[in-house]
C-alpha cells in the first residue's frame, strides 16, 4: 500500500508545527540574508571579507558552547515548553535589530552581539524541535515527515532570502529584522494550540548533567553510519560554504544589486526545494543510499567550483540551485538514517552532537572563505573551498566502506518510544 505524499500531516500536532515553522523559518533566513548584507554596508571594501566571515564564527561559538548541554535538556524537559523559551528568545533578539537598525546603527558590533544570542537560543531550540517531530507522528510516517520538514526548510529559504532583497532595496534592512520579529508568533501561537502532545518515553532516568552528554558523544561516535553521515556533512560544508561571500560576487563580480543578491541567497534553496519534492515519493526508490548519498555531496563540491569560475548571473543561480539540489539529497539520506537509528531517551543528544557538524561546518566555512577572500580574493575562496569538499568526498569514501555498503534495506533498530 502505497503511502501519501502528505502523510505525516493528517496528524494535528505535527501539522501544526509544520505550519508555524514556515512562516518563522522565513523570517529567520530573511534575517540571516539581510545581516550579510546589513554588514557588507557598514565596513570599508579592503575589510569586507572578513567583516562577511566573521558572521559565521560568532554564530558558530554559541553552538560549540551550548550544543551538548542542549541536547541534555532537550532530553529531560519538555520539548514544546522548552521552544517556547527559545522562540521567545529569538524574537526578542529581532525586536532590538530593529530597534538598533532604525535608530541609525552605524557599526557592527552590535549585530555580532545580537547574531550571537539568537544563535545561542538556536542551539537549544534545534535539539528541542528535531527530537519533538518523531513525537507527533507513528513511526511509519517519520520518513513522509522528514521529507516534509525539507520542503518546509527549503520552501523558507527560497521565500526568506527573496523577500528579503525586496524589502531591503524598498525599505532597509531594519523592516527586514522587524518581519522576522513578529514571524516567530507563528510557532510561538502553534506550540500552544498543540494538544495531548506525548511526553518522554521509557523508564530512563532524566537527568541534566555533564554524565548524560557524555552519554551522547559516545552513543555518536560508536554508531559507525551516524558518526561517518555527520563527518562528511562538516567536511563538505566547511570547505563549499560560501552563502558570506555571495554580497561581494552580487555587488562588485556580477553587479546585480540587493534584489540580484536576494535571489542569488535563495537560489540554493529553490534547487533545493524542488528536489525536496520529488524526494517526497522517491526516497524510498533509493536503493544504494550509500553511494548515492556520497555522489551527492561530490557533485555538490563540483558545482561549487564552476559557481566560483562563473561570471554569468544565470550560470551562478543554476550553479548555486545545484548545491541545494544535491544537498538535499544527502540531508534527507543522513537525516533518516540518524531519526531510524536514534531512540528517544537519545534524539536530543543526537540533535545537539549533529548540530556541531551540520551548523558549526557551515559557519566556521564561513569564517575560513571570508579570511581566503581577503588574502586571495573571493572566486579563490570558492573555487579552492570545492575542490577541498571534492577531496573530503573521495577521503570519506576510502576510508568508510559501511557507509559505501549502506542500502535501502539495511535493518535499522526499532526507535524506542514511536508508536
């Protein structure tokens, strides 16, 4: 019997939060586009690079500093209330963007400041919502929700990073931090219209403590096919992640303006999102996940490498649609394998180790194109950041035959606490 594209959202709860997190995550990739572009405005062109890169790093320090402990409490508490707390958080800290941008902010420390507290709410708002989504469905919707949550990420970040051109080439980026604000109601109004939402499973003690994070790493790195999924997502990132460079190709390589730039942001994620949706009824069509999921990130890299070279505006948007393409692949691949092999009294301690790779790559890739920009200008910064993910692809490949082996029918074990 065949399953609905649209399985997982028959039930209320995860509908609900599905719904919510559409509108929030919007709002968060339109802030996330528009402090790149906020503090390409404010530093000299010589420092720009760096200015870019340094968005990345402190994003980057409050979830190395908080993931582990994170997942612990998103393990002993209760999710929903918990994601109030940090949805709150992340809404306040837009409220004081605003606030700062329109009050004539004229350096950037206090964006730093403010990037790097809601990025330290993210850190507990991850593990809490990634391990609260196997809750809310049985477990043979899980794979169908995982799915829908790509479509719901990816669909925010076309829309998040597009409106934010627009609004910031009509009004500023202040109007941009101010929608970002009041978007956050949406998850906020979501967790509490959720009803008779399951609390923690099993008869494990629930503690909060530096024993029980322990616990985490080593259930990680003992899990041969979590620990080589999570590798490979960080090598790939650290050394493709060029999103902070994409002010400097807009402005002064393709000279697009800020709405070229809005659409060169979400480019990734349009890419993505179509792939998001065929992914939803061929994803279970995957027969060889292993190679596929290798394939996909090596192309990945490959694509990464012609965007550097390119000097065409349309040939840098497909470019960048194919990194979202095939980066979605593997994170629907990684995702399933890690949701089917994690159980519940370990998902949030999961989520916040995974949390290390898959945002800590990015942003600290950030940070090393940003520094590669200014010494050898941006085009090198890209180029030599996809040949390196090309290396790290075939490196990871050589040395993890499990995860070459690995295919559709591979037993998993039962996930604990999913009806």
């Amino acid at each position: 019997m065949k399953t609905s594209p649209f399985a997982a959202l028959q039930h209320r709860n995860f509908r609900l939060l599905w719904s919510g997190l559409i509108i929030s995550m919007s709002g968060s990739m339109m802030q996330m586009a528009a402090i790149l572009w906020h503090v390409s405005l404010l530093v000299p062109g010589d420092q720009k690079g760096l200015a870019l890169g340094l968005v990345g790093l402190v994003r980057v320090v409050p979830i190395i500093t908080f993931s582990l402990i994170s997942g612990v409490v998103a393990d002993a508490l209760d999710r929903r209330k918990l994601m109030l707390i940090t949805q709150t958080c992340m809404a306040l800290t837009a409220a004081l963007l605003t606030i700062f941008t329109f009050s004539g902010l004229a350096v950037v420390w206090p964006i730093y400041l403010l990037a790097a507290l809601s990025s330290a709410a993210g850190s507990f708002d991850g593990p809490a919502r990634q391990s609260l989504f196997p809750n809310l469905v049985p477990r043979e919707h899980l794979p169908n929700a995982i799915s829908l949550n790509a479509i719901m990420f990816q669909t925010a970040s076309v829309i998040g990073p597009s409106l934010a051109g627009l609004i910031i080439a009509a009004g500023g980026v202040g109007w941009v931090y101010a929608v970002n604000a009041l978007s956050f109601l949406a998850v906020i109004v979501a967790l509490l219209l959720m009803r008779d939402v399951p609390g923690h499973t099993g008869n494990e003690k629930r503690e909060i403590s530096p024993r029980a994070a322990l616990e985490g790493l080593r259930f990680v790195f003992s899990t041969p096919l979590i620990r080589s999924t999570m590798l490979l997502d960080f090598f790939a990132t650290f050394f493709s992640s060029a999103t902070a460079l994409l002010p400097i190709f807009a402005q002064d390589i393709l000279r697009v303006g800020a709405e070229g730039y809005g659409w060169l942001y979400a480019a990734p994620a349009i890419g993505a999102l179509l792939t998001s949706a065929a992914l939803v009824r061929l994803v279970d069509r995957i027969d060889r996940r292993g190679w596929t999921l290798l394939g996909s990130v090596f192309a990945y890299g490959l694509a990464t490498v012609v965007f550097g070279l390119s000097q065409s505006f349309w040939l840098t948007f497909a470019c960048l649609a194919l990194t979202g393409a095939t980066d979605t692949v593997s994170m629907v691949l990684r995702n399933i394998v890690r949701q089917l092999t994690t159980p519940d009294h370990m998902r949030g301690r999961m989520t916040s180790v995974n949390m290390i790779f898959f945002m800590g790559g990015p942003q600290l890739g950030e940070l090393e194109a940003g520094v590669v920009a200014n010494g050898f200008g941006a085009p090198f910064a890209v180029v030599s950041g996809g040949l390196g993910c090309m290396i790290a692809t075939g490196w990871m490949a050589l040395k993890t035959p499990a995860l070459r082996r690995y295919r559709r029918d591979e037993a998993v074990p039962a996930i604990q606490g999913v009806a």
